[in-house]
RNA sequence: GUGGACGUAGCUCAGUUGGUUAGAGCGCUAGGUUGUGGUCCUGGAGGCCGCGGGUUCGAGUCCCGUCGUCCACCCCA
C-alpha cells in the first residue's frame, strides 16, 4: 500500500473490491428473500438531510446529532438569507428519521391507510474515531413498520431479523431486550432515578453527573466501577412500568417465546436515539471485540408526530452489515468463472475480437487477454479463474482452432459456429 | 475528543549492542517442457525502510515532530 500518497480515500471509508464485494451481496439478496416473505418493500431515501430532521428525530442530546454528523456544505446556505441554520445538510446517520419524513411528507397515511412495511439498505455515515467494527461510511440493512401499535409487530420484526440471521448460520448471538417506557410512566420513572442518583453524587464520574441531569437513562451505560457500583442499586424501568406498557412486553416475550426466539432481559439496556418507546433490543456477537452490537431496533410510538405526522406508532431495527461480515468471513461460493478462456498468441487480434464477441451476445461467458501472452501463462490464468474450458487458436489462422476441457484434460478440433453449442452440452 | 500500540517489497513479516551492496516466505514473471494449466526445479523483476527534522564519522535501527493505520475509551450498527 502506498503510504506517501495525495489521493487518499477518507479516514473510516473503505474501497469494497469484487471478492469482497460478493459478501455484501449475498447479505443483500439474503435480506430480500426473507422482506418477500413478510411483504416489506423496498424505501430509498436520500442520504443527505437537512439537519433539524436528525436534531427533532434522534434527539438534542445525543452523541450522534453532537458530535457525529458530516455536515454539507451547500449553496442554499449562501443564497437562502436569515434563516440558514435549519437548512444545514448532513449525510445521514441513520434512516429511520428519513423514511418516517419520507412518510409525513408523502401523506402515505391518506393515500395508503393502513399498516405500511418498508425495508431499506445502503450507506450510512457517523463522523466518529475508527475502530474495530466502526467506520465513518457502514452500511445498514433495516426495517420499518409504520401504523400498528400491536405486540405482534414487534414480534414480527424480531422474528424476521432472527430468521435472516439465523439462516446466515451465525453462531453465538444473544437477543437482549428490555422495556424503556411511555409518556406515561417514563417522566416518573426518569424522576425517581434522578432522585435516587442525586443522593449519590459523590462517587459518580463527572460525565455521570452530567448525564444525571441531561440524559440520566444514559448512567446506565458507564463503565467506570464506581459508577456501576452506584447504578446497581439504581431503580429500573422495569420496575415502573404502567400497565400498559408491561402487558405489551409480556405479549411480545409471549409471542417470541412461542416462535422459538430465545430471548433475554436486560434491564439495564438503554438506545442512544431518543425516540425509543417500550420495546428495545439488541442482538449481541462474541468475539467481536468492543463493537459488538449487530442489529439493535426497538418501538417508536411517537416519532412520527414529533415529525409532524398523525398519531402512528411504529416499530424497527436495523443491521450493520460489516460487523456481521467480520462475524462470517467470505465463505460466499466464488463466482463462476469464464465458459470458455481464449489461449491465443495473437494473429489477426481483430477477427479473434469478433469471434469472442459473437459468443458473449449468444450468453457465454469469455475469458480473454488484451495481450500476447504464453500459453502456459494464460492456461495458468485460466485455471486460476475456474475456467471450463480453454480456447486454442492456431497461431496463422484464427478459423483454426481447438477446445480442451479443463476438467478432464480432452481436447479436440472445433469450430467457432459450433462451440456454443458444445459448451453448453457439457454443461 | 482522550489514551495506547504500530508504520521495512503487492501480502505476511525478519533485520543483532546504530556499521558498508536491506532479507525470507507467499504472490508476480520467465525458463526447464522445440506454443498446453493445477506438482516440482531454476532464474528474474519488484524497496522515498510513511514523511520532515535532529543526534552521529555513519540512522531501517536513537530523539523530536508530523501524517497514517490499528486497538481501547466515549458512543453505537
């Protein structure tokens, strides 16, 4: 790799060539199969927003509209007077945000009532420090599922997710859920925690105590051992809940429970996005270092009125391709390589070219050199590429010409009006 | 934003207490095979030792800075 060089790719962005490539792909198609079967359709939005999106959606206080947005530069900015700041852009970090806009702003709930399934899958980007199972530009697969405030619509998306994963035959996932209230028993519950807490400001680390007052679920998540041991003894959510929102947890573990997905409370798991309501979860990976979140989602009954829609709960998670790449390494089946490899020294270059082409448009796949090389070289490419058969062309007369079967080594005098024909029967 | 580790052929890495033409394996390439692959043998190409400065008679080796990568914190997919 070239070390001293001016045309850099950007810090935490990363080049996917082919074989790579292929991985990604099969994540992909996987993904498609399985949103068929539980009628999701596909939602491409933009990826770049304006900003208020991500600031009403995700939330002020949060790490990712702080201090993680790529911001773009645009010339609305010069030519919109006064009120540029909400229109700032920035790449996306996420896309729930955008596809509950896309949704507000279409009116889906006029002109399609009902429950809407949407999936998407494409780049998303956080302006964070790069480490393992963290980049700038990543990649997420997701799902939303807008206008049902039904326990059997969060089941349904983690029942797909765990099918999906389930058929990438991952080993060693953990399904962590856990319950992080309503506008009905939240503001209660965030009281008594912040009382609890304010009684123990002592050992508490100085991020803690201002998480304490801007963003107390968060306490839950520091790692320093005062903290933690301060937090365990902190009241839980799951101890103040209301009715409401305990009976829809008990039906959605119900229904998990019956369709063979194992799952685990943890009482303590919180989401860094703000929008979150009851239902949260989390699927964890072993050895994956530090980032070992794959997939994570949860219910977001209000959001969609934060974005000034109608009342319409919702529920979605999302997937991190790369993590679940590291996880299974490219076991994908190579390609399939060439029908037929050329092996020529290179007479009359032109009239080979013409040949090749007339079997690429009859579907064939060809594999040729721009240049003379030796047979023993290009036999050795052929072989490389998986190749089925190689191609000789006599060196004086490119209508003279021999197929050898790379399988069983046979070879035989052939002709160019014939070899599709011939190709496609030894099959 | 904070902390730590590491930058030597395309890749993985050696490189003695600073010492003269910087090495290995793999890969690439050519030949052995008077045009025929996957094994084997022999040869060849390929290095701003990340970059800049300093110490020294002499620096890939030591010091400072810088850029980059990785890992961890923070946070998250």
């Amino acid at each position: 790799m070239r070390n001293h060089y001016t045309f850099r790719g950007v810090k935490g962005m990363r080049d996917v060539f082919p074989e790579a490539a292929r991985a990604y792909q099969a994540w992909e198609a996987r993904a498609r199969e399985f949103f068929a079967r539980y009628g999701f359709g596909e939602i491409r939005t933009p990826l770049v927003e304006y900003t208020v999106l991500f600031e009403r959606g995700v939330g002020q206080g949060t790490d990712i509209v702080n201090k993680e947005m790529f911001y773009v530069p645009s010339k609305d900015q010069d030519e919109e007077e006064g009120g540029e700041r909400d229109r700032k852009m920035v790449l996306r970090p996420e896309a729930t945000a955008s596809v509950v806009r896309a949704y507000v702003e279409q009116e889906v709930d006029k002109t399609a009532p009902g429950v809407q399934r949407y999936f998407y899958m494409g780049p998303m980007f956080r302006y964070e420090r790069p480490q393992r199972g963290r980049l700038r530009q990543f990649t997420q697969i997701g799902i939303e599922t807008l206008g049902s405030a039904s326990p059997a619509a969060d089941a349904e998306a983690v029942i797909l997710l765990h099918d999906l994963l389930s058929a990438a035959g991952l080993p060693g996932l953990t399904y962590l859920f856990n319950a992080v209230g309503c506008p009905a028993c939240r503001p209660g519950y965030i009281r008594k925690l912040q009382e609890y807490a304010r009684a123990r400001t002592n050992p508490l680390c100085e991020d803690c105590r201002q998480r304490l007052e801007k963003n107390p679920l968060r306490l839950f998540d520091c790692k320093v051992d005062a903290c933690r041991a301060v937090m365990a003894g902190a009241p839980l959510v799951q101890d103040a809940l209301c009715s409401e929102c305990r009976d829809h947890q008990r039906r959605v573990l119900g229904l998990l429970e019956t369709s063979g997905v194992e799952t685990q409370i943890e009482p303590r798991l919180m989401r860094g996005l703000d929008y979150y309501t009851r239902t949260v979860f989390e699927v964890v990976a072993e050895g994956l270092g530090a980032q070992n979140a794959v997939a994570a989602g949860g219910r977001y009954d209000h959001l969609v009125e934060e974005l000034e829609g109608p009342p319409t709960p919702a529920v979605g998670w999302s997937l991190g391709i790369e993590r679940l790449l590291e996880l299974a390494p490219a076991q994908e089946p190579a390609t399939a390589g060439p029908d037929i490899f050329i092996v020529a020294a290179g007479p009359d270059p032109d009239r080979l070219f013409y040949h090749v082409t007339a079997l690429r448009r009859l579907g064939l796949r060809i594999g040729l050199e721009y240049e003379a090389r030796s047979p023993k070289a290009l036999l050795k490419k052929a072989d490389r590429l998986g190749a089925r058969f190689a191609l000789f062309v006599s060196q004086t007369d490119p209508e003279t010409i021999e197929l050898k079967n790379l399988r069983t080594g046979k070879q035989f005098p052939a002709r160019w009006d014939m070899l599709d024909q011939v190709v496609r029967e030894t099959g």
